[in-house]
C-alpha cells in the first residue's frame, strides 16, 4: 500500500540560535520537566545538526503519511492560527498503550 506525504520543513540548522523554539528545545530545565513528567532518569538531546529540531509547515492538502520512528517518543509543539482566543493543549505522545495517554497540562486564556 503507498503513503502519501507532503509538508514543507525548516532544518535545525536554518533556525536562529535566540528563536523561542531553539531556546525551548536547548533549555535544561524543560528536559528535566519533560524527563520527570515521563518518569525518566535523564533524556538526551538529539545530536543531528538538520533534524534535532524541525519545524514542519503543513498547507491545505498536505499531511504525514504513516511511518516509524525509531526513538522512544518525541515531544511534538502544534501553533495554529486561532480562529477567536486562545487555546493551549500539552499532552504526552510517548507509546502508551491505547487510551493511556496521560495530559501533561490544559489551559485555556
């Protein structure tokens, strides 16, 4: 069976060092939360210089077919243009079993 995938995506590399996503992702004290969320001793940061972080834009149309990742889990962050206010969901997306997916946090403002 073949999959489709189209998106559009920025490197690791092409993102500036002070943008808010690099900082996010380079921060030590959000590795240690997300490592205490997940009941982990220690988390690594991934060393590949165009994929430790990539910013994925998907269009009208575009989507990720399915595949296989070869980490434990990854921790995903989604921005979409809200249509009036603002709504923030956080949820852990490791490989729990179906329907055990703990939420790590909900807000709204």
């Amino acid at each position: 069976m073949l999959q489709h995938s189209a998106k559009k995506a920025i490197a690791y590399d092409q993102i500036p060092a002070d943008a808010a996503i690099r900082r996010l992702y380079e921060s030590d004290d959000l590795t240690a939360f997300i490592a205490a969320v997940l009941g982990k001793r220690v988390l690594y940061r991934g060393a590949d210089p165009l994929d430790a972080v990539e910013i994925a834009i998907f269009g009208d149309g575009d989507e990720l077919g399915w595949h296989f990742d070869n980490s434990e889990f990854s921790v995903t962050v989604m921005y979409q243009q809200a249509e009036a206010g603002v709504i923030s969901t956080t949820e852990a997306t490791t490989r729990y079993p179906a329907g055990s997916r703990p939420a790590l946090a909900r807000w709204k403002r």
